[in-house]
C-alpha cells in the first residue's frame, strides 16, 4: 500500500462541490479534487427510496491526512448524513503520486512543485 487515498462523497449541488473542493485543497488536506457531474444516486433515506442527480467528489489525498479530511469535509458539507469513503490506492504513475504527496503535506510546509501534476497544463488566463 502507498499511504495514499481516494476519498468519495456526493453533493447534490454544483456551487457545493466546488466550494467543498476548493476549501480541501486549499487547506493543504487534498492534492486535487475532481468534480463528475450528473452521477445518479438511488439510494434508501429515511424509508424511501429516493433518485437523485449529484456530482461526485474524487478526492486524493495521503492517508494519514484522512481524519482531518473528514473532518473538513462533514462541517462543509451540506447533507446531514454526507458520504466519506476512504479507498487506497496501491499504485501508480510515481511523478504523480510524488506530486500528490508534496501538495498534501502534513507538516505544511511549501510544495516544491508548481502546484500542478507534472505534464498538466497551465490553465489559461483571460486577456
């Protein structure tokens, strides 16, 4: 095992995932956080059966960093009962598992990287 994570939730809107994504990262307690739109969830919820279009959270992350990831993201978190699953990841490309590693980083310090995966491209700015 690596020590690093995919963490899944669902939130029902837009503007939640990406305040919930942005706050992760920004707070250092994910690397990046991907955004699926419209994931159909069925689920059971107080009796019912319900059906709904939510976007799914893909968070990556270091595992020991997970306590305070969830933390972070129930306060965030609009349901009253949010999903926080923790998968490990076993293996992978190394330029981008080390680039996670050095923008998770639990003592804080600066990344040495720019930021980015390696081989991503700078987003564009607007002119």
């Amino acid at each position: 095992m690596s020590g690093r994570i995919v963490v899944l939730s669902t939130v029902g809107k837009a503007e939640d995932a990406e305040r919930i994504g942005r706050a992760l990262v920004e707070r250092r307690l994910a690397a990046c956080v991907n955004i699926v739109p419209a994931v159909t969830s069925i689920y059971r919820w107080k009796g019912s059966v319900e059906k709904e279009e939510e976007r799914l959270l893909l968070i990556k992350t270091r595992a020991e960093r997970f306590p305070a990831l969830r933390e972070a993201l129930v306060a965030l978190h609009p349901y009253e009962v949010p999903e926080v699953l923790a998968l490990s990841i076993e293996d992978g490309h190394e330029p981008y598992l080390e680039w996670l590693d050095q923008n998770v980083n639990v003592r804080r310090r600066r990344a040495r990287a720019a930021g980015r995966p390696p081989g991503l491209p700078r987003p564009r700015t607007r002119r």
